[in-house]
DNA sequence: GTTCTGTTGAGAATAGGTCTCAATAAGCCG
DNA sequence: CGGCTTATTGAGACCTATTCTCAACAGAAC
C-alpha cells in the first residue's frame, strides 16, 4: 500500500533498461507521486526549482517519458494544447469531465467503458491498449454564474 | 440531403455575427466539406495552395475556428501533435480507434455512449456538450507485421 | 462610388516540447 | 577508495503547430 511498490517497479524497469538510478530521476519520481490529480511538465520543473532543487526542463521531459514507458503515468491532452500526466492507480482507470469554460477537470470511474472499449475494438480488429474518454460541457458553478449573467442582461 | 444545407447554416452564422462571407472563407469551407474523414490544417492549406488558390495559413486556421464554433466542425488531437479537423454529421457522432504503431484512425459509431455521456455527467452536475473517445491498440496489420517479426528473432 | 469595418496575407511571435553536446556522475571492478 | 565506461544531465538552440500583428484589401450597406 506504500509508494515503495510503484517505487520498486520504477527501479526495477529503470534496471533492465540498462539505465540508473540518478538523483534528478527519483526526485522527479517523488515530486509525480507526491501530487495528486493531473500536472503538466512545467508545473513540475517549476515545483522542483522551487524547492531549490537543480533540474533541467529536459531532465523532467526525457523523466517523464521514462514513466509513461514504464506504466507508472499516464501522459495525456485533456483539452488544453500542453500534455498533462498523471499517475496511473492500476486497475482503476477513470475518466476526465472537463468544464469547457473554467477548465476544471473531474475524474470518473465508469466500469462500462472498459467493456465497451474491448467490443469496440475487437469488432474493428484491433487489439486495445487504452482508451480515453473525456467528456465536456459546462459544470455546475459555470452554469450558475452563466444563467445569472444571461438574466442580468434579459431584454429582447 | 445536399451540401446546400450545412452551406446555408454556415451562412446564416456568419451574418448572425456580423461576419462577411469572403472568396477565401467560402472556398475553405468547400474544400473542408469535399474531404472525407481528417485532416490538418497544413494539408487544407497545401491543398488549395496547389488548387492556384491564394490564401495564407492564419486565414485557414481562423475560419477553421469560425466552422468549430458554428458546429459544423470538430477539430480533435488524436494522438499526434496537430489539430484534425473533420465535418460533423449532425446526429451520428462518431469515435475514433486509433492505431499506436502506424497511426492509423477508424472511425466508428457507438450508440452506448452517448447515454453514457449523459448519465456520467449528471452525476457530476455537468451539462454535456459534447464527448471523444479514443480507443488506442494495435490495428491488424500491425500486429501481424509484429508477430512475424518477433517469430523471427525467436531463439532465448 | 463611397464609406465603414471585418478580413486578409506575410511574417513575426509564442508555446510546448525535443534535440545537441560537452560536462557530470552512476555503477562496476579491482 | 580510485579509475573506467557510458548513461544522464543542463543550458540553450531548435522545431513545429498555431496564434498574433498590422497595413492593405474588400464585402456590404447606402
């Protein structure tokens, strides 16, 4: 239940690669798995400069690609133009309500999709690796504060 | 059941936001509406440049968004680091496979999600405008072309 | 035709990510 | 520990797709 596994299967995978377990590398692993929900590259290199650390943007790009080959992060475009990454919690893989106004994100699990996702593409040929689904539209607060705007400027 | 109806809509928005219908937006809107499936907006560009139309890419890129807003394209990143744009049928939305070794995209329709959409947002407060599900695997070819590849370095 | 103002073209600017390469430092061995 | 090999790093150049700028142009209304 402790990081340690995710850890492990990090150092393991960074070891068979030929590769090392430099300290730039397990910072980065710690900051990811420290944050919860989505973060994009900058954020990260941003938050370890922060902390004084020395790092490259290059560095946090080449690291988290690391993750994402390795099945720890999962590296997506929700949306916005830049790439967001997220630890990935095996076997519970959810979904992105984003609020196309205010940007917000919502995770979702919906143990359909997975299904679907297997129908799908058996029925197509292909053999599935992942899905994404994201779903937008327009969350509560935005819808209030939009209506009451709309009622403000009621005329015609 | 002729363009003449998605022209007329486009029309009609382009005066409701006081918009003038230039040679160049009316041309780019054919040339849209003649593709089948995706495109970029580098090959839209390529394309009518090669037609001996003078238009520059920001005009493309511009009334590209002047179409998504008006609903009558959808502009998506599937997977790559472009934009694909691609008409909307209204009524018969549809998803995308999408293959991780030749990058290959097959659309398909799947009367499931929709309702799907519509529950998964209400449950978080959304109002849904609209969804995208990408299912990425290994497409037949690929997968064959991998399997006999992997046949043929078999010795350990 | 004139006027008003939205639109265009060309190229500069931006954003986000990737590449280069000399300097650094894991990991391994004695 | 000290040395060696080579993966990795940092800084900044570079790349690509898209957006922005602004003077010149051209729809639309009269």
């Amino acid at each position: 239940m402790e990081h340690t596994t995710e850890r492990e299967i990090f150092e393991r995978y960074v070891h068979r690669r030929g590769g090392r377990l430099t300290a730039e590398r397990l910072r980065l692993f710690d900051e990811i798995f420290n944050q919860h929900g989505h973060v994009d590259a900058d954020r990260l290199y941003r938050s370890m400069r922060r902390q004084g650390r020395k790092i490259s943007r290059a560095t946090v790009y080449r690291n988290l690609e690391l993750l994402v080959d390795c099945g720890l992060v999962r590296r997506q475009r929700l949306g916005q133009r830049r790439y967001l990454y997220e630890h990935v919690h095996p076997g519970q893989s959810h979904d992105h309500l984003i609020c196309r106004m205010c940007d917000r994100v919502v995770e979702f699990v919906s143990p359909g999709i997975s299904a679907l996702q297997r129908e799908l593409a058996r029925a197509h040929g292909f053999d599935p690796t992942e899905h994404t689904l994201q779903i937008s539209g327009i969350c509560l607060d935005c819808a209030g504060r939009a209506s009451t705007e709309t009622a403000a400027s009621e005329e015609s």
